[in-house]
C-alpha cells in the first residue's frame, strides 16, 4: 500500500520514475534498519490509516503525505536532532521533484513539530502530531509492544538511565493540558493515552 501511495504521489510532481523509485527505495531503507523496532514502516502505515480517517478536515493532503513518509526517515536513538535532520532531507528529496517551495517549507515545519508535539497554530501540524502519537492511546495490548519496542531501540542504554529518560519524556505528556490538540484524535485516544502512560510509569 504504501509504495503505491508514495510513488503515485510523486508521480504527481514528477514524471522522472527512476528518480520516484530510488526516492521509495531510500525510505523503506531508512525505515527498515535494525535498529527500529517501532520507528518502522508499520509506524508510517498506522499514521496514515488513522489520518484517512479526517482526510476531509486536512487541507493539503499532499504534503501531509510527505511529512509523514519523511518524519522519521532519521532516527538515531541517541540523538537529539532527529527531526531537524528528517526535515531537511525532506526539503532537498521534495526540491528534487520539483514540489513547490512554500510546500516544501511546510513540510519542513510539520516534521519539526513532531520533535515536541506543542499546540500549531497551522491545523494540518496538529493532525501530524496527533496521529504521531496515536500509538499513546491505542488498547493496553498495543500500547505494551511499543513499549517493548521502544525500549530495544534504547537498548544502548542501561535500565537506570533509560527509565529516568522514559519518566522524564511521560510526564511531560501527562502535564500538557491535552496530549491530543484536535477534536477527533482527542475524543479517540485521550482518555486512554492518560491511562496507558499512568501505568507505565507505575511500573517504571
């Protein structure tokens, strides 16, 4: 599904289909090393299941689109400036094709918001993050294996340093006025998010 999604919309910008290719190629790559557990392609399919959902609210699905496939094309568990990075891999790939600029700027702010997941004044930027971290308010079932997951991805660290981190990183969740900033995912996940990350730090 994804491959078709992304070549297609390439394809709308573009009608160099080695470069659309070798494009896809670079971020089923990216997406696919060993070190991602959960920073994978199941990530990038779940976010765009969940945002087709409010395709109807979303004002320029192509570039959603784009930030989506481009937000965490690199991720490094000990770094501290993954989604700088991603954003600007994503402005040179979109140049390539030939996307329009204030377009590729856009992209480039959407990808940055997911570092923090405040409050955008851009609608669109809100949906991102929100469905980025739908994960936080799926059933306890779901919400354990990406723990796991998360925690292979930090497995460089030792269990000390890696529960300080974790607690630091859940209760700022638990301290926004809502984790979720649009009605839709916040009548969805909120309650459930609260209770999921409770728990887990009950447990850390």
């Amino acid at each position: 599904m994804l491959t078709d999604t992304f070549l297609q919309l390439v394809n709308k910008y573009s009608n160099n289909n080695e470069l659309a290719t070798n494009l896809w190629l670079e971020i089923f790559t990216k997406y696919s090393e060993p070190k991602r557990q959960y920073h994978a392609i199941d990530h990038l399919e779940a976010i765009i299941i969940d945002l087709k959902e409010v395709k109807d609210k979303i004002s320029d699905w192509d570039t959603m689109l784009f930030s989506v496939f481009y937000h965490d094309i690199i991720y490094k568990a000990s770094s501290n400036t993954n989604e700088g990075d991603s954003a600007k891999l994503a402005m040179q790939r979109l140049s390539e094709i030939g996307y329009p600029a204030e377009k590729v700027a856009k992209c480039a702010n959407m990808i940055l918001a997911t570092k923090k997941h405040d409050l955008s004044e851009d609608s669109d930027t809100n949906y991102l993050t929100d469905a980025d971290l739908a994960i936080l308010g799926k059933n306890p079932y779901d919400y354990q294996k990406y723990t796991e997951q998360i925690r292979e991805e930090y497995s460089i660290y030792p269990d000390f340093m890696y529960a300080n981190g974790r607690k630091k990183a859940l209760q700022h969740f638990l301290q926004m006025e809502a984790i979720y900033k649009t009605e839709h995912f916040s009548k969805k996940y909120e309650k459930q998010a609260r209770l999921n990350i409770s728990n887990e730090l009950e447990i850390l």
